[in-house]
C-alpha cells in the first residue's frame, strides 16, 4: 500500500488548549502536525519541519506572530510557506496589518473546529 503524502501543519500558540483543539479539529489522519509554543520555536522548527502551511497565533512570548511572519517572508527558504494567523482581536486594523505583512488568511478566536478545518483544506487546496 502506497505512502499518502500528507500536508505539513504547524501550530504556533502559547496556549496548550489552544494547540489541542486545533489538532483534534484537523486531524492527525489527514495532516501530519507539528507544534510551536512561541514565536522563536516556530522559527527554530521550520527549517527542520517544512510545514506546507502555518497556523499562527499572533500573540506570543518573546517574539509575536507579526514579526514571525515577516521574518518567514522574508527568507528565501520559508517565504512560500502558506500562513494563517489566528488572533483574540477582530479589529479590522489588526487584520489589515497581518494580512498585508503575508499572511494568506486571518482567523478570530474562538473559532469553529469544522470552520478552521475547512479553511485550512481551502487555503491547501489553492496554494498546491
């Protein structure tokens, strides 16, 4: 039986129920996940993991989501990597600012498990 070739996630949150929710909502049947507590282990891990797409939670310790983004698109290695952040704030000048930094689609907490799910296999769908 052949090998599917699933597409890499990363989860990027400070809040561990946060990052168990999401996993429970995507499933690790049909994407292989990594996870990331803070900004600089998200930046640690991406070289290693090379997530098809981020799950990105903009505030963070240390370095928050917009300054990881930026950092992401700025890097040759990691500038194609599809991104979505994911914030408490609905302020339209917040996600204005996220997606104009990269992002390919913002997501307000709390969100719906089968919504974040069917964003994310959009968003895959579009970028492979």
């Amino acid at each position: 039986m052949a090998k599917v070739n699933k597409k890499k996630i990363m989860i990027v949150d400070d809040e561990e129920d946060v990052v168990k929710l999401m996993v429970a909502a995507l499933g690790t049947k049909d994407f292989d996940i990594a996870t990331a507590y803070s900004g600089e282990e998200c930046l640690e891990k991406v070289e290693r993991k090379k997530p098809n797409l981020i799950l990105l939670d903009i505030i963070l310790p240390g370095i928050d989501g917009l300054e990881v983004l930026k950092k992401l698109k700025s890097d040759v290695q990691t500038k194609t990597i599809t991104t979505i952040l994911i914030s408490a704030s609905a302020h339209k000048k917040q996600m204005e600012r996220g997606l104009s930094a990269g992002a390919d689609a913002y997501i307000v907490k709390p969100f719906d498990p089968l919504e974040l799910k069917r964003k994310v296999r959009e968003i895959l769908k579009k970028s492979s």
